[in-house]
C-alpha cells in the first residue's frame, strides 16, 4: 500500500540502491533524486538521478534506509508514487508506480494526469 502524501521505495528498490554503494558506484553521502519534466510520449516523463546537494525546496523521504529527495514542483505529479526495481525477463531497472497518472506509455518512462 502507498501512502499518498510519500514518495516510497519498494524493498526491491531498496535492495539494488544499497548494493550500488556497497559496490562503491555511489558514496554513501548520495541520495536519489527523482523529478517530472515535460515531454515524452504521454506529455511528462519521469527523471530518475543519483545526486549529494539539497537545493531549496526539496522534499525529503526515507524508507528502508534509502533517501529519496524530490523538488515540489515534481512532488505534486509523484505524491504516493513508489519506485520499483526489476531485475526480471521483461526488462531491467528502476519503474515508477504512479497513482496520479490517468495513462502511461508503453516503455512506463512517461505519462499524462
């Protein structure tokens, strides 16, 4: 269950984040960032990054000992969304399980509300 007014990681999530800096690919000082940009076919797309610096107005969630750091603007489209990780046949990587999104594309990298 998501909550509505979180950004949240599945343990999956949580999983491959933590291993990335056991592996020494991310400092432990790294949080991740996701936003929403126009574009893509569905109208915005989502914007998955690694980053170390806190801008203002950044909204700050925490779960599972992963932080996930979201501008407001973003936070208003990704409210209750939780990102996903998938290592299976059908593809590799980090998803975003968004309630807010009224359709998405067929990759899931965009969607419209």
């Amino acid at each position: 269950m998501t909550d509505t007014g979180n950004i949240s990681v599945s343990a999956r999530a949580a999983e491959k984040i933590k291993s990335l800096i056991a592996e020494g690919k991310l400092s432990e000082n790294h949080f991740l960032r996701v936003s929403v940009k126009g574009g893509g076919c569905s109208g915005l797309s989502y914007n998955l990054d690694f980053d170390s610096e806190l801008k203002q107005g950044d909204q700050v969630f925490e779960n599972d000992g992963v932080k996930v750091i979201c501008d407001l603007k973003s936070f208003l489209y990704l409210a209750g969304t939780q990102l996903d990780f998938s290592d299976g046949l059908n593809g590799k990587g980090f998803s975003f399980i968004n309630p807010n999104a009224s359709r998405t594309c067929g990759c899931g990298e965009s969607f419209a509300v």
